[in-house]
C-alpha cells in the first residue's frame, strides 16, 4: 500500500508539471506578433504621372556636324523635280501638338496593377487613373498584402497586354502613342496610409512628314515602307521578373496622305503634313523608305518615285520627330 501511495504522488506530480509547461507554451504562441498586413485597394494612394520632359539643351545631334543642322539629302526624282530630304526632333515646347509628347496628361482610361514580390505574382488590381491617380474599380477590389517590398507595374489594360503564363508585357506598334506602362520598386510599410509614384513612358517615338512646294499643290498619296530588305521592331516583350526588353522585328507598310498645300507666310512655301506614323525602339530612321503612289509637283506626276531618310538618327524613346521633304525645282 505504501508503495502504491507513492506511486500516485509522483504521477500527479508529473501530471501538474505538463500542465505548467503546457499553460507556458501555449502563453508563448500567444505572444508571437501577427503578420502586419495593407490592403493595397484602400491604404495605398497610387499617384500616376508621365516622363518629364528630356533637356534638349543637353541632347545628342542627330549628325557627326554642327550643333543644330541636320544633314539634308537630295534625291533626284525625275522630270526636273528633286527632294531634299532632312529629319529633326521637334525642340519647340512652345507649340504643344509638336512637343515632346510625354507631356500630355493622362487620360481617364482603363488601368491594371500587378504587384510581384520575389519573381512571384502576388494579385493584381484594375482601375482608371482620374486626376493622375490609380482609383480600383469594381464592387469589391481586393488585394491584402503582408508588409514588405513590393515591385508594382501599372500599364493600360487595352494597349498593353499581359501574359501572365511568361510574366510578360506586350506591346505592339501600333499602340505605341497610348501604350503606356512603368513600375517601382517599393517598400510597403507605413500604416494606415501608403503613397506610391509610377512614372509611365512609352517605348517608342512618333512621326510626321512634312512636304513643302513652291507653289500649291493637291492631293498626294504615298506607301511607307521597308528600304531595301530592313526589317524593324513591330512589338515588344517586357519580362516582368527579368526586366528584359526584347523587340520583335518585321516588315511595315503604311499609307501616307498628304492633303492639298496651304501657303505658309513665314516660310513663303506650300506645306502639306501628314498625320502621325508611330515606331518602337530602337528603329533606325534610314531603314524607311517612301514611295509616292498619286499626285502631281509642278505639274508633273510623282508616282513611283521614291527617297529614304537618310538619317542615322534611332527613333528613340518618347520623342516626337518631323521628316521634312522640300520638293524643288531642279535647274541642274
């Protein structure tokens, strides 16, 4: 019997001891601090700017000469006509339609927001920038993300196009003037308010060509196109986890109509532009050719005939250029 009672001591000892290791235990997990967590829909303010304007007092030349010329080129195209030919980046800020063109605000479009963390997609949000803010839209955007650094991306739903199975961004040519899309990389840590800037660019440059005649002339009809067997990018691939920008190259062709001429004082010349023509980058300004497809100069047809841009300027990243082709008579 003696035996036996002390037995029992023991096992009820041993059993209060697990109890206390047990309160102690469950006591440290309680401590243990709970993952600070923000929802991106509400507690972020996602402002939306564009690329500031480049220092054109600091820009490259577009030639191996003096500050401020550009090369002309003439071409001879028959029945005494010839075509001096130059290429300029329009530098007047002044007139907003020839600026640089990054400086536009942006429009009230449709918008989507990755968020990656470690080469990983962590949820995304869609939404319209108003006043130059993302503002997710639907009846319950959502997307709660632990504290921590965070790249995001905000690019135009319907320019842009994202391949989630290759965590890539495409963009095609002809989207290039709306196609709008840039990233940051960010730590997301303040609580209960967030600011996040995103810098949008686009990948590309646009351009316009520029006839002038002395004397007035109709309507005339061109083909933009590939000199000689060139090829240029007509899309690009933007790998979200890699960073890397890979152009895709093809052939383009594209009709040019130039309208009637209207005199221009300043210049005492004829002058008839045509309408925007857009280019990723890196495309080389010689690789172009145009051909003209109708219409007349003095009097004298001009079909069939052709010039390039001789340029060794590379259409570059959100400049805007003009493409001047002063049509004279040639006395030669």
């Amino acid at each position: 019997m003696h035996s036996y009672s002390i037995g029992n001591k023991w096992i009820v000892m041993a059993a209060l001891l697990m109890a206390v290791i047990g309160t102690g235990c469950d006591k440290k997990s309680n401590d243990t601090p709970v993952e600070k967590m923000v929802d991106v829909a509400k507690n972020i303010r996602f402002e939306v700017v564009e690329a500031e304007d480049a220092d054109y007092k600091e820009r490259p030349a577009l030639h191996s000469g003096k500050a401020g010329q550009n090369p002309v080129e003439i071409f001879d195209l028959g029945n005494g006509v010839e075509a001096q030919v130059s290429v300029e980046r329009v530098l007047d800020k002044q007139k907003s339609d020839e600026r640089r063109f990054v400086t536009r605000s942006l429009s009230e479009h449709n918008y989507t927001l990755l968020a990656y963390q470690g080469g990983t997609l962590k949820g995304a949000l869609v939404g319209n920038v108003v006043n130059n803010q993302f503002v997710p839209t639907g009846p319950n955007p959502n997307l709660v993300l632990p504290h921590g650094t965070y790249l995001f991306f905000l690019y135009r739903t319907d320019k842009v196009t994202f391949d989630q199975s290759q965590h890539q961004l495409v963009l095609l040519r002809e989207n290039v003037d709306e196609g709008l899309f840039g990233w940051t990389n960010v730590p997301i840590n303040q609580d209960p308010d967030q600011y996040v800037k995103f810098t949008l660019e686009r990948r590309g440059a646009r351009m316009r060509i520029q006839l002038e005649g002395e004397e007035n002339f109709g309507n005339i009809s061109a083909t933009l196109g590939m000199r000689l067997d060139n090829l240029v990018p007509i899309s690009i691939t933007y790998g979200l986890t890699t960073g890397a920008e890979d152009p895709n190259y093809d052939e383009v062709s594209e009709n040019v109509l130039f309208p009637a001429s209207n005199f221009d004082a300043s210049l005492n010349a004829f002058l008839s532009t045509s309408t925007y023509h857009y280019f990723l980058d890196p495309t080389p300004c010689n690789s172009l050719q145009l051909t003209f497809t109708g219409g007349e100069i003095y009097n004298q047809p001009i079909a069939g005939k052709s010039l390039i841009f001789a340029s060794d300027e590379v259409f570059g990243k959100n400049f805007s250029y003009l493409v001047k082709v002063k049509l004279r008579h040639n006395i030669s």
